[in-house]
C-alpha cells in the first residue's frame, strides 16, 4: 500500500513540474515564425513521425507482458 503511495506521489510531482519546464529549440521556433507554410508543414510532420514511435513501442511492450501475464496465469 505504501508503495502504492510512494508512485503517486512520484507521478503527481512529476505532473505538476511538467508544466513550468516549457521549451522549444530555437531554430525550429525561428523557422516556423518566418512564416514558411511548406517548412511549417514539415517540422510538423517530422514532429508527428517521431513522436509515433516511443507509442508504437509502449504499446508492442505492453502487449507483450500482458501476453506474458496471460501464459503465467495458466
């Protein structure tokens, strides 16, 4: 139970100073105000493409300790 607590805690602190810690490179932020819609749409998209990825990736994880899960129990 105290454990429990323990990664509540961890994750509310972790949650709340999220959101003062604010930042973005500078280049991609002085490329995007210039106002290049063409080069607006590409950091966007390579912004989407990294981003899949670290999800496809918890997700494959979590299939498998759950599969993993699923054969102990048996």
């Amino acid at each position: 139970m105290l454990n429990h607590f323990k990664c509540l805690l961890v994750f509310i602190f972790i949650f709340l100073n999220t959101s003062t810690s604010f930042s973005q490179c500078a280049m991609c932020k002085a490329v995007v105000e210039t106002g290049d819609v063409t080069m607006a749409e590409g950091i966007n998209n390579g912004i989407t493409y990294l981003m899949v990825f670290p999800y496809l990736l918890i997700g494959v994880l979590f299939y498998f300790i759950y599969r993993y899960k699923k054969g102990v129990k048996n």
